[in-house]
C-alpha cells in the first residue's frame, strides 16, 4: 500500500514539473521581437474635443491614455527630420501572438495645445505616449511617458550628389549639404578591410590623402547642424585611386649550367620577386630584361609576364638589366653584372615531395647539411590549364608549404622549387602532382598499404616518405605497370555474362511454350482418327452419287434415349470389293449391333464408337443428292 502511494505521488510530481516547463517553453517561445517606426506629419495631428491637453492621430483614442505603461516597449528613440517637417519614432515590441499590431501616437502637455497640427516645430516640447492596439483581441497597450524636446532631435538630412576625383594616392570628395550645417564626417575604407576611418571637415568637400594607389575604396558622408541630431549616412561610394609608377626595381637572382658537355652553350637562369603593392603602385603588367656580352656589344631584350627567364649564352661575362612596368610607368632598373664562365653555385633541394591536403597540395622538401644557409625558396607551379605560373616565396627555415591558389580537382600541376641566397638560385628540384593522385598517410606500425581502383595496363609511380621526429627524412621511388586484365576483373566481367545468358535461354524457353500455346493452339489432324482416314480415303472420290444416311431409319421412339450408340469397323476391302463400292449400303441399327458384336470376337482390328444426338422427328429434310460422274 506504501509503495503504491509513493509511486502515484512521484508520478503526479513528475507531470506538474513536465506541465510547467512545457508552459514555460510555449511562453518563450510566443514571444515576438517586432522593430516598429511610425513617421508622422502636422497634417495627421488631430485634437480631442474639450481636451486641450491631448493630441491624438485617431479621436478614438481621447480620454483612452493609461497612465501605467507597459514593459513591451523597448529601445525608443525619436527625431524630427527638419527638411520633411516630420516626427518619427523607432523601437522594438514585444509581442506575445503573432498579430498585426496598430500603432499610434498621443501628445500631451499640462499647459494645452492652441492648435494640435501645428505641435510638430522645432520650438515644441510634450510628452509622447505609444499606443499598440491588437484588432483581433481588441488588446490595447500603452508605453511609458516620453518627455521631448524637438530642439534635442533634429535631425539634418543626409548629404547627397556624393562626387570623387581620384590621383595616385588621394580621393576629392565633395558632396551636397542642402542646409547650414557646423561640421560633417566622412568615412573611407579600403574594399579589402573592415574598419572604417573617419575625418571631419567644415566645408562641403574633403581631400582624403596618403591612399594606396590603384586600390579600391568605399566612403560615405554625414552631417550635423548647430543643434540637433547627426543626419544619417550617405549611400556608400565606391572609388579607386589611379596607378603610379613603380618606385623600384625587382631583385634578381641567377645560375649558371652547362647545356653539353663541351661547355660551348650554357643556360642562364634568372628568378626575381614580385613587387609589393605599396612598391609596384598598380597591375604589374610585365617585365623586361635586357643583356649584353662584354665582347659583343648587341643588345638583347626579352619580355615576359613570369617571374623567371631563361637565357641560352656562350661563357663569358654579361651586364644584364631588369625592371618591371604598369600601365603607369617602368620601375627603375636592376642591373646585375655575371661572369658565366666562374661562377658560384648553390645546391638545389633534395626529397621533393607532395600530398593532398582537401583542396590543396602540400609540398615538402631538404637541402644539404653542409650547403650554404639558404635565405629563401621559390615554389613555382604550373599546369596546361594555366596562363601562367603561379609562385609563391617562403622563408629559409622553412621545409614545407600548402599550394591553394589554382588548384583544381583534374589538373595535374609540375612543382619547381628553387633555393635562394642573396643573388645565387640553385637548380630546381621538380615532381607533378594532382588532387586525385595523393598521398596517404600510413602509421609507423603498418608496412603495407594497398592501393584501389587503379586503372588496368596503366604505369603508376609511387613515392614513400619516411619522417623522423628530428625533421629528417628519407623517400624511396616505385614504377610499375598494372596488368590488362586481372582474375577478380575476369569474374566480375564473366559472371554478369553467363547469368544474363542463362536468363535469356530460360525466357526463351517460356516465351516459346507460352507463345506457342495462346497463339499457335495445336490444330487436330484428321489422319489420326479412324472417321478421318476413311473420309480421306481416295476412292471415296470416284463415287458419282453421294450416299446419304436417312436419319428417319435410326430416330427412336423412346424419348427418354438421349443418346444413340453407333459402332464402326474398319475392314479390309480386296479390289473386287473396292470395285463394288456403289453398291455399299448400311444396315439397319441391329444388324450393325449384331454383325459388330460378331466381328469382334474375330477381327483384330479396333473399333471406334461415335456419340451422336438425338434429332428430333420432324428432322426430314436430309435427302439423296446425285452428283454427275467427272469426265476424267
């Protein structure tokens, strides 16, 4: 009994506890957050009758002012827009259905109004009440009592006609105030940033200096008068600052190596860095580099949109020239003077190698302990689909990158990356990678790893990396040919074939029997039946008179005999009797009965028994008919 007690008492606490949060939750839930503004004019004021002291939009709303207010209306503000002669005010309701809420507003003033239209100026001050009314539940709420002041919330208009003269590194921004104001506010950005920068000027125009050139940038203006409010922000305006000269030249690295083993040719490499915004001053358009030979005084001059050239020179020294230009100007230029037959060289990198990471390669590399300590690495990456190269520079110290810019999920991509020292480049190192063939990470533990859906009589390279926590490495190259075809591949194109030929043998086999049965019925042959032989029996065809049985001579008078039982024999005819054949009659139903009966016990032969109806007596139009005898 104790325990039953307990148990109703826990389950009555139980659905209270569950009753409450559901209340709780449907409470939360059905409250609205609505951002509500309602602008009003003098025109649209009207006064209550015999109340001086209230103004309303609606005369329903006279003598309907509470004097307690409610919570649901939040972060009010007000303003009067001098240009428009208009008084709005913003602010968030809350609400608890989901209904189309009226909105109005009461004035009011201890002292009266005179004339309530003309309330709305600039010298006016009263007290403000929101009314909020629900037209379905004819609900109606009041807001606290707002004390205003029009003087305080005057708001000038926004400046407009926004014009921008664009330099190098400076925007002319002059727009149109349209009233006294004491001072405005203008805000610029870069496109590419997200804070704002604001100065202030008096005039209705202002210079914003000391701006990037060829960069985009956005601005709007804001104004204030003697009193009041500031006006809201103008319509942002985008500007771009033209290009300028580039202010220097880019730096220029080289090697130097033997095209043949004779030393006659020899090929010049020259790698450089892309300028920075702030130096390049716009869109770098190309680069020139010019070179001559000591010996020879011709002047040579090649032009590319890359960052790298290659030179075919004989030994000897050279003074070589670089600069790069923009729509703009040429930057100044770099000259670099090199003696190709004694020269110094650096080591390229060792263990190349690259990875998948998502939409990215990552590619990793070493350099020789005892080479000379390397300032930077130039990573150079290029594929058929590209214009160009892309690049990218990384710090000395640094034996890895992640390659995102251009990488695309079918394009195989060649990778050179370039050691560099001062003015020295050494060789690139070079490997092809894609994002479909990456490589996968395997765990110290395993030592295999298989490889799946490769394609059949393809060659397949394969790289493994080993890594040390020390940051050494080693990596170990594998060639190999898949096979045409293989036993699994056999199965899997066999068995599908076998199975389909089955199946269609056994639909073939059904179609046929069902085809055959609905459509082709078997037909009865008449030479199967002992009647049909004796119909088909040829003699039958020289008979000139068609012998008719007379169905008089075998009706019954028996009514109750439903059925007549007729027997036939076959017999053997000799020529004589085949001649005779006119002369064959039938008897009567008895000596057929008896001579069958008779016969039987001596023929071999088999007997066939015919059911035939029973015709009435008036059946009597069965005649003899003659037929003449054929003349052949």
């Amino acid at each position: 009994m104790s325990s039953s007690c307990t148990f109703c008492l826990f389950s009555y606490l139980v659905c209270l506890c569950h009753y409450t949060l559901t209340l709780q939750w449907q409470g939360k839930q059905s409250k609205i957050y609505t951002y509500t503004e309602l602008t009003v004019t003098g025109k649209d004021v009207k006064a209550c009758k015999d109340q001086k002291g209230i103004c309303v939009l609606d005369t329903d709303d006279c003598g309907s002012v509470s004097e307690q207010g409610s919570d649901t209306f939040l972060n009010t503000s007000c303003r009067f827009l001098k240009n428009k002669e208009s008084f709005g005010c913003k602010w968030t309701y809350l609400n608890d259905v989901k209904t189309k809420m009226i909105h109005s507003f009461i004035f009011t003033r201890d002292k009266g109004f005179t004339y309530c239209p003309e309330i709305l100026n600039e010298l006016s001050a009263f007290n403000l009440i929101i009314k909020s009314k629900d037209p379905h539940n004819k609900i109606e709420r009041f807001s606290e009592v707002y004390s205003i002041t029009i003087e305080d919330i005057v708001q000038f208009p926004r400046p407009d006609g926004i014009l921008v003269d664009a330099t190098e590194t400076s925007l002319n921004v002059t727009w149109i105030k349209g009233w006294k104001s004491k001072k405005c506010l203008v805000r610029y950005k870069q496109s590419t940033m997200n804070e704002w920068t604001e100065e202030e000027d008096s005039e209705m125009f202002h210079v914003i200096e000391g701006l990037q050139p060829c960069s985009q940038y956005s601005l709007t203006v804001a104004c204030i008068g003697e009193y009041g409010m500031l006006s809201e922000w103008s319509t942002q305006f985008q500007a771009k600052t033209l290009e300028g000269v580039p202010t220097a030249p880019p730096n220029v690295s080289y090697h130097v190596a033997s095209l043949d083993n004779t030393f006659r040719t020899q090929k010049l490499l020259l790698v450089w860095k892309a300028l920075e915004i702030n130096v390049a001053r716009g869109v770098i358009l190309g680069y020139e580099v010019a070179y001559t030979s000591t010996k020879q005084a011709a002047l040579n001059k090649i032009t590319t949109s890359n960052l790298k050239a290659e030179l075919e020179v004989a030994p000897g020294d050279y003074n070589i020239t670089l600069m790069a230009y923009n729509s703009a100007g040429q930057s100044p230029v770099r000259h670099v003077r090199i003696n190709t037959a004694s020269h110094e060289s650096l080591p390229g990198v060792r263990g190349l190698w690259a990875s998948t990471e998502v939409d990215s390669l990552r590619i990793r590399w070493e350099t020789e302990k005892a080479a000379v300590n390397v300032s930077e690495f130039a990573i150079e990456w290029f594929s058929p689909g590209l214009a160009s190269s892309q690049w990218k520079r990384v710090n000395g110290a640094t034996f890895s990158t992640v390659l995102t810019d251009s990488i695309k999920q079918l394009e195989t991509y060649t990778i050179n990356v370039y050691p560099l020292y001062e003015s020295l480049c050494g060789p690139s190192e070079s490997i092809q990678a894609s994002l479909e063939n990456g490589t996968f990470t395997v765990f110290p533990h395993q030592c295999q790893h298989s490889f799946y859906k490769l394609r059949t009589n393809a060659k397949y390279s394969v790289s493994i990396y080993g890594d040390t926590k020390s940051g050494n490495f080693e990596k170990a190259n594998i060639e190999f040919t898949t096979p045409l075809y293989e036993n699994d591949e056999i199965i899997k194109v066999a068995v599908p074939i076998v199975l389909l030929i089955f199946g269609l043998g056994i639909f073939s086999v059904l179609s046929r029997t069902i085809y055959k049965d609905y459509f082709f019925p078997s037909i009865a042959n008449p030479s199967h039946s002992l009647i049909g032989r004796w119909l088909l029996n040829p003699f039958h065809e020289k008979d000139a008179v068609m012998r008719v049985l007379q169905l008089e001579d075998f009706s019954m008078t028996n009514q109750l005999i439903e059925k007549a039982l007729m027997q036939m024999e076959h017999q053997k005819f000799s020529e004589k009797e085949v001649a005779d054949e006119d002369m064959m009659y039938l008897p009567d139903n008895s000596a057929v009965e008896n001579d069958g009966a008779e016969n039987s016990e001596t023929s071999p032969s088999l007997t066939e028994y015919v059911d035939l109806p029973l015709f009435p007596d008036n059946f009597g139009y069965v005649e003899n008919c003659y037929i003449p005898e054929s003349t052949s």
